[in-house]
C-alpha cells in the first residue's frame, strides 16, 4: 500500500511538472528572500533567461530601477498569508526590454503551515496594453477633434449671430438716417424761417401799436374785432408762442443729431470719436424709457472724466451702450414694480455712468444700475450666447454676448460684470484709446 501511495504521489508530481513545463505562462518560485528556485519553459520564453541563468538568482534581477520598491510589498502581503492577484507592473527581459506582465503569486506553505517561499504566475500582457494604449490615444484623438469641431460650430454660430446682428445694425443704421435725414430738411426749413417770422411780427405788432398810439378811438368794427380775439393777449403770447417753435425746433434738431451720431453711416470702421458724444447720443434715443409713467422718473448720473478722442468703430460701440442701458432700464423697471411710490422716493432708480483714463495708453467706461442686481448662477453665463435671464419673448440672449464680442474681439478690450443680487450690476468696459497702443505698449 505505501508503494502504492508513493508511485501515485510521483505521478502526480511529474503531472504536475509537466503542466508547468508546457505552460505559456512564467511559473517561478522562489524563497521569501526572494531567491529564485524554480523556472519553468514559459519564463523562459518571456524573459529571455535560461534556468541555469536564472535559478539561485535574486528575483530583484527582473524589476526595473523604479519599480525595486515592489518586491518588499509583495513579500509583506505574503508574510501575512495573503495572495496577490492580477497585479499589473512591468519587469525587465534579459536584453533590457521592459514588459508588461500580470502577476498572481501565491505562498507557499511546509508540512507545517509555515510560509517558505511563493510561486508566481507572470502573464504578458503587452499585447493588451498596446491595444488599450491605442484605443486611449484613439478615444483621445476623436475627443480633440470632437472639441475642435464644437469650437469651430460655436465659432460659426457666433459668426452668424454676428452677421445676422450686423445685417440689422446696418439696416436699422441706413434706417435711422434716412429718417434723420428726411426730418432734417423740413426741420431746418422751420428753423431757417422762425427769425423772420419772429422779426415779421415784432414789425407788425410796433405798426399796431403805433395805430393804437394815433388812433386811440377805433371804429366800433375794429373795437368789436380787438376784443373778439383778445387783441392785448394775442400781441403778448405770439412771442411766446414763436419762440416756444423755436424751442422746439432746436429739441427736433438734437434728436436728429444724435440719430446720425448714432448710426454713423458716413465714418470709416475705425476713426477717433468723442466717447461722450456716443453715450449722450444713447441716452437721447433712450430718453422716453427713462421718463417712467407712474413716478419719478430714472435718474442718468454722468461723471465724465477728461478722455481725448478714442479711436473705435463708434457704431459698433454705441450697440454696447445700447445694450447695457437698455438692460439697466429693464432691471429698474423690474425693481420699481416690486417697490411702493414712497420707498421709490426715497431711493429713486438711478444709473450712474462714469468714464476715465485708466493710464496712457487704455480708458474705462462704467455704467451702474441700483437694480435687483443679477443672481450668481447667471453671472457665469452671462456672455454666452442665448442665455438670457428675462422672461421669454423679451430677451434674446444675444446683446451682452455681441457687445462682449465688440468689445473683446473688435476693440482688443475687455467687458466685465459685477453684480450684488439685490443692490446693484455694474458693467465694466476697458478699451485701448488707439488700436495700436497695445501692440507700442508689448
């Protein structure tokens, strides 16, 4: 019986060998010192290392420099009788080529149960890592060009707003000053005949007066006709009412002023302006927003600072002060309905509007509101196109992130918002006061 048992223990044994031998794994013992004992065909094959070459070696002659720190890990977790598996690192062929393996290393134990020593299993897995790697780069490639390619969608996008926006700038531009100019010649007709009319009637009225000198008793026709029409009242109130033309005259004048400053049709794409004369002129075009109906109406703070002329497209730039005081004008409106007529009177809507030199070479333009202010999650998106926080069919989303365009983009600026939910917005515009100032000051 006890050759028995023997004879099948060395048939096993030599099985078992034989699974090892013909495995295209790397099987690999070794002791808990990390000396290599047994090396099969399929380590081999993989590293490159004859098993007269490799057995009574240290297993340290397979790691590479920056991976010596590994061994001393694998034989703490078997120490404590635990097995590693699946662990994927990189060991050193006998040429000094690196490979990627997968390691399972199990302890092995004596008759006893103490761990002696560990086998390990090493499977290449170069192939794989290759595919993975190039399917990594693949993925990474198509993620760039993905984003290239909504970049360059976003790009048209905003192009095609921008056309579309400049397509009714300068169709409302020729609009406004056609109407600028067919207001113009009746209106200076007017005005051209207000001092002879006026001069007209002054003679008249001292020829009457000189009647009335000479011939104090007036037929009773004449008497009848005088108090018929009020003839003291009518002498009084026809200056008046000549000069009140007048008056008139001139406001038609000034709006007709600021429509053609506003459309600036007749000036090149760059030219040096009066900043001033383009915010005076917006607030002009703006005037009957700012007289509200029910109460006071909004208040225009200027504080102009002493700027020499800008060098700008000043329609494009009279598009962003549109924008921005528009959108003042809106927040206000939204405010005062939210507020009783007596806490409006005691802090009336007010925009405050100030320019300055920021240096030599650049100015600032500032225009504040004492509105709602704008929430946080929207102050982030504010410049994006489409993205409007006012109800719909109010807002397009598109003023800010075209003024944000000119401004950035056309005029080499920048376009900033600070907002306090609840108190106040102010907007930010820094501009060069010449296109070449920033490239002097490079």
């Amino acid at each position: 019986m006890e050759n028995l048992a023997t004879e099948q223990a060395e048939e096993a044994l030599f099985h078992l060998a034989a699974i090892v031998e013909s495995s295209e794994d790397a099987i690999i013992s070794k002791t808990l010192d990390g000396v290599i004992v047994s090396w099969n065909l399929g380590a081999e094959r993989l590293f490159g290392y004859k098993a007269e070459e490799a057995i009574g070696q240290s297993v340290t002659m397979l790691l590479p420099v920056e991976r010596m720190n590994e061994e001393a890990q694998i034989i703490q977790e078997l120490r404590q009788g635990k097995r590693v598996e699946h662990f994927e690192t990189v060991r050193q062929r006998k040429d000094g080529t690196l490979i990627d393996i997968s390691l399972t290393i199990s302890p092995v134990k004596n008759t006893t149960g103490r761990i002696i020593g560990a086998s390990k299993i090493a499977r290449d897995i170069s192939t794989r890592k290759q595919i993975e790697k190039a399917l990594e780069e693949s993925q990474a490639l198509l993620q760039q060009k993905a984003t290239a390619l909504e970049t360059t969608l976003l790009e048209l996008k905003r192009t095609q707003i921008q056309l579309i926006q400049n397509e009714k700038m300068s169709s409302l531009g020729l609009l406004v000053a056609g109407v600028a100019h067919e207001i113009n010649n009746p209106v200076n007709f007017i005005y051209a005949n207000l001092n002879p009319a006026n001069e007209y009637t002054q003679d008249i009225l001292k020829l009457l007066r000189l009647y009335q000198k000479h011939y104090p008793r007036a037929v009773p026709e004449i008497q009848e006709k005088s108090e018929e029409i009020d003839l003291d009242f009518l002498a009084e109130d026809l200056p008046k009412l000549l000069s009140s033309m007048e008056v008139g005259a001139d406001r038609i004048k000034t709006i007709v002023r600021s429509l053609r400053n506003f459309s600036r049709l007749d000036e090149a794409e760059m030219k040096s302006v009066n900043i001033h004369e383009g915010i005076d002129s917006t607030l002009m075009l703006l005037q009957h927003r700012l007289k509200v109906k029910y109460h006071r109406e909004i208040e225009v703070v200027k504080n102009y600072g002493n700027l020499p002329l800008i060098e700008c497209n000043a329609s494009q730039l009279n598009q962003v002060f549109m924008n921005l005081i528009s959108n003042a004008i809106d927040a206000l409106e939204e405010r005062d309905q939210q507020l009783t007529f007596s806490e409006i009177e005691q802090q009336p809507s007010q925009i405050l509007i100030s320019t300055r030199m920021l240096n030599s070479h650049q100015m600032q333009i500032r225009i504040i509101d004492n509105g709602l202010g704008i929430p946080k999650f929207a102050q982030e998106r504010l410049f994006n196109p489409f993205f409007t926080t006012k109800p719909i069919g109010k807002g397009t989303g598109l003023g800010l992130s075209i003024s944000y365009q000119i401004v950035t983009e056309k005029h080499r600026g920048s376009l900033r918002c600070h907002s306090i939910p609840g108190q106040e917005t102010e907007f930010v515009i820094e501009i060069p006061i010449r296109q070449d100032c920033l490239n002097n000051v490079s």
